[in-house]
C-alpha cells in the first residue's frame, strides 16, 4: 500500500505532501487544474520514463518521494536484490532540468530498470486511453495472461523458446544453407591460404621489426660504434682505456702511504675490466654489422605486403596473427560442418519438441481461462448498461507456426452487443463508449487477480455516464474494500462512491501557476460532488442532490 507521496518542483506542483489510506480515494478538481499531475509523479517514482519537461520552471530539479508498505512478493524480491528484510519502503526519484534523472530505493542508488522491477509488485496504473490499446491481440492475449491460474507455464514458454532460439542461431552462424555455407568456405581457403604464406605469429613479426630497424639504421649505428671505439681505445692518451690505465698507476705508487686509497684503486681496476670488455664487445658488433641494401630492400616488400594484408581485412598490423588463427578456426569448423551441424539439428529438434509440448499446455491452460474471463466480463458488461453484451475470448494455436517468446497462440476478443448477431472482433463492433466500458470491466476484473496492492485509475470512465457511471463507481468502492484504490472522475455518480475524496486545484502566484491538493471533509464534499453535477450556478438543489448521492452510499 501507497502510504504517501511527496513532490517538489514537479511540473506546476512547487511542494506537496499526501498521506493516503485505504479503500477508494477520489481525485477531482476542474479540468487542466493538473489532477494527473499525482499519477504522473506516482509514474515516475515507479521506474516511468522521465525528460526535462517535469522539471518546474526555475527549479533546479524536481524529486517525487513515495513510501510504500510491502507485500509479501516485493518483500521477498527486495531482500533477494540485497536491501535486507523490511514491511516497508522508501523509493525516491530525482531529475534535473537536463532530463537526467536518479532512483533511489531506501536511499540506496539503483538503475530505473531495478526501481520498475520494484515498482510492478506495488502499483498497477490503469491509464485513460487504455481501451484505445485494447484493440491490440497482443494487449488481449496479456490480459487474458494476467489471470492464468498457473502463470510458471508463461516463464515456461519462454525458456523453451530461448533455448530453441539459441541453437537456431548457431547452426545458422555454423554454416547456414548449403549454398552460403559453400561460399563460405571457398572464401575461408582463399583468405587462409592468402595469410599461411605470411608466416604469422607475434614472434615472427617481432623478429622482423628488430631486423628491419636495424638495417634501415645501420649505417648510423656502424658510424656511432665506430666513434665510442676510438673514444674507449685510441692510441693517444686522450683515449677513456689510457687515461684509466694511467689514473691507476698513478694511485698504485702512492697508496701505500695511505690504505684509503685502495677503495678508489680497486674501483678503478673494475672499470679498466669493463671498459676492456665493453671495447671488445663492440669490436665484435662492429664486426658483424653489414650494410645490406638487398636484405633491407626485402624486409621493406614484405612489411609493405604485411600493411596491405592489414588494410584488406581491416585489422593493425599487430592483430594480423590472431585474425589468421580465428580465420583457421572457422575453416576447422566449416570444414566439420556435417558432424557439428547433425548435433545441432538433433538437439534442435528435440529443443522444438519440448517448446510445442509446454507452448499446448499453455493453450489449453489459455482457452480454459478464455471461457472464465470472458463469462465474467460479459456478466460486468450487463451491469454495466449493456444488457446484451456478450464477450468470447478466441485462443487459435498454429502448431506449425515458429516458436515465439510468448507461445504459439493468437488470442482475440470477440463482442456482440445485440441479439442475434455472432460476435465479431472489437474494432469491427464496439463503439468508443462500449470500448470504454469493456476496457473498464477487464481492467477491474484483472485487477482483482494481480495481487497488486494499490491500483490507479486515471479518468477510465470516460464515455460513460448516468446510472451506468453509479455501477462503475460501486465496482471501484468494491474493489476498494479489499485494495487501495486512487481514482481520477469526472462523474459525480463515481466520485460520490469513495471512501475519501481529493480535491484538486490551481492557483496563481507570482506569474507562477501552482497545483495543490487536499483532503475533502463531508461540506467540502458536498460542495464538490455538487460541482460536478454541472450547472452554471450551484443551487440548493444541486446541493440537495449530491449530499443524497452521498448519504445513499454511506
């Protein structure tokens, strides 16, 4: 249950706290006073798409607070998504002039997908151009879901179908039809056979780069060694080797008068050593250092060939090894084709026959609820000023048909409005205010059966009016006395049947428009109800009027 809501800055709503209760809460006020206002912010907190458009303006962002009391289901969910055991929750929306928004549940921040997950469990939203969707076989064939008895075999379906799904999609990545798959391999040959005489590995190519950087810089690097030769070991005494030679003689005639020395004396033998060896390296690396324009000019051709294989199958240079391995890897495997594709379609076929065998139980179970549903809808439709109204649901399988996500039935609505004349789909038959009054008896019915604690109506007895509109106002009180129920009228009839009622309203302030709402006490309701019965002037007894409808219900 919606234990109450609080909004700031949200379109012309500045600030607004609402503690709401049990049973049906009415929503009235004139028209553009912003009575959807709550229902769009309710939206919202719910996981509801947002944009900048909510955002007040001059506000720097608009935030919608709602504190629920769980159910049992939501319980379980919240404490499997790691919030911990709790009877109750706080879910808080925020947006900033952007259209950027934030969600937060017990002020812990979550993704919009997990604060609608959430919010499915505690309000159902019942919008006023939901009978416009219902003449979609796809809305139908949900509403007629949303009262299977056993709704695992939904999920079913579903997992039987991702299987099968999946096994199709590798035997089509796998090789396809005969003829693609031929191609295929005629081109994988081509392309393998075009790299295999590359040689391709990371080491090789390693190798390469170090021979072509040396040869393309082999004459500076001879010139250089060249130099650092003569600067180590020269014939004249400015040579490093000569000038170390001399330094340690000369320490070695004095450092008998002093024992500190023989540090500086031993380090300078140590670098006589390596200075030497460092001399007779180089001298080797001179030695075997050649300047090959030949060998040069053909690492260049092949480097090139290399860029160009890169450029033709658009990968860098440095990928093309691994791009050859998983071309081997898919010749392997299309070349294996017969002995991986018979496991396939074995295992396909046997996945198809476990999806047809779920997705029959599913229509039975399906026509089997079609016939209940339909019943009751046709026995609402009755009380609802349709005396002849009768409504059959059509579940037709195609057992031939591909398996789909949600099974291989098409479900379709079928009415008659007279007597006599053989039920025919909605859009064929029903006119906008017939629509409106079936939409009106399945939206209840199935409300009833989702479990859902707290239900939405925004203005969903359009269309309707008279004793009609007295029925469709007991129904919602009924449904109030076993859930929360906020309902958005313009009908006097519905409204006079709330258990509470909320008065909507606007003002002006500062060149501001503004929406406040507040709670009616029985005067207040009264003058309300008496609003809504119309006239220009409210009379005595328009008054006298509205407080009978209401004392009738209490």
């Amino acid at each position: 249950m919606l234990h109450s809501i609080q909004i700031e800055n949200f379109a012309i709503v500045q600030k607004l706290s609402l503690h709401l209760h049990q049973g049906l809460t009415i929503i009235s006020g004139e028209t553009g006073a912003g009575k959807s206002i709550l229902i769009d912010a309710l939206g919202l907190v719910l996981g509801e798409r947002a944009d900048a458009s909510v955002v007040r303006q001059g506000s720097d962002a608009a935030s919608v607070i709602a504190q629920f009391e769980l159910p049992p289901v939501a319980q379980n969910w919240l404490q499997q998504q790691g919030f911990g055991d709790a009877l109750q929750c706080t879910l808080r929306r925020v947006v900033n002039p952007t259209g950027r928004s934030r969600a937060y549940i017990n002020e812990q921040a979550v993704s919009i997908q997990t604060l609608r997950q959430l919010g499915s469990f505690l309000v159902d939203i019942h919008g006023q151009h939901a009978h416009q969707s219902l003449l979609h076989h796809d809305v139908q064939r949900q509403l007629l879901d949303a009262l299977l008895p056993n709704s695992e075999l939904l999920q079913q379906v579903a997992q039987a179908y991702q299987h099968w799904k999946a096994l199709q999609t590798e035997l089509s990545i796998l090789g396809g039809a005969s003829q693609d798959r031929e191609a295929k391999l005629t081109l994988l040959r081509y392309q393998v056979q075009e790299l295999e005489v590359l040689e391709l590995s990371p080491e090789t190519l390693q190798t390469l780069e170090q021979e072509h950087r040396r040869l393309a810089n082999a004459r500076q690097l001879l010139d250089t060694s060249q130099h650092v030769l003569e600067l180590l070991d020269a014939e004249d005494s400015s040579a490093c080797l000569a000038g170390l030679s001399q330094a340690s003689r000369e320490l070695s005639q004095v450092q008998q008068h002093d024992t500190g020395l023989n540090t500086v004396t031993s380090l300078l033998e140590n670098a006589m050593i390596h200075a030497q060896e460092a001399v007779g390296e180089l001298r080797h690396y001179i030695s075997k250092l050649e300047l090959d324009p030949q060998r040069l000019q053909q690492l260049e051709q092949r480097i090139s060939l290399l860029q160009d294989m890169a450029r033709k199958h658009k990968v860098r240079v440095a990928d093309l090894p691994e791009y050859f391995q998983n071309l081997m890897t898919q010749l392997e495997a299309l070349e294996n084709y017969e002995q991986r594709a018979h496991v396939l379609e074995q295992a396909l076929a046997k996945s198809g026959q476990a999806y047809y065998l779920v997705a029959e139980q599913l229509h039975n179970q399906r026509v089997e609820t079609a016939e209940y549903l339909g019943q009751k809808i046709s026995g609402e439709l009755k009380r609802l000023g349709m005396p002849n109204g009768e409504l059959r649901i059509m579940v037709s399988a195609d057992e031939h048909a591909a398996p789909t996500l949600a099974g291989i039935d098409t479900v379709e609505f079928l009415v008659s409005t007279n007597i006599g004349y053989a039920p025919r789909p909605l859009h064929k038959v029903a006119s906008g205010g017939e629509l409106s009054r079936i939409s009106l008896a399945i939206q209840v019915l199935t409300a009833q059966a989702s479990g859902v604690p707290s239900l939405v109506f925004d203005e969903v007895d359009v269309g309707i009016g008279g004793g009609v509109a007295e029925i469709v106002g007991q129904l919602l009180r009924r449904l109030g006395e076993q859930r929360q129920v906020l309902c958005i009228t313009h009908l006097p009839q519905v409204a006079s049947q709330g258990h509470q009622h909320l008065q909507v309203s606007k003002h002006t302030e500062n060149a501001l428009s503004t929406t406040q709402i507040q709670y009616l006490n029985q005067p207040e309701r009264i003058e309300e109800v008496a609003r809504m019965l119309g006239g220009v002037e409210m009379t005595a007894q328009t008054l006298a009027h509205a407080e009978e409808m209401l004392q009738r219900v209490n």
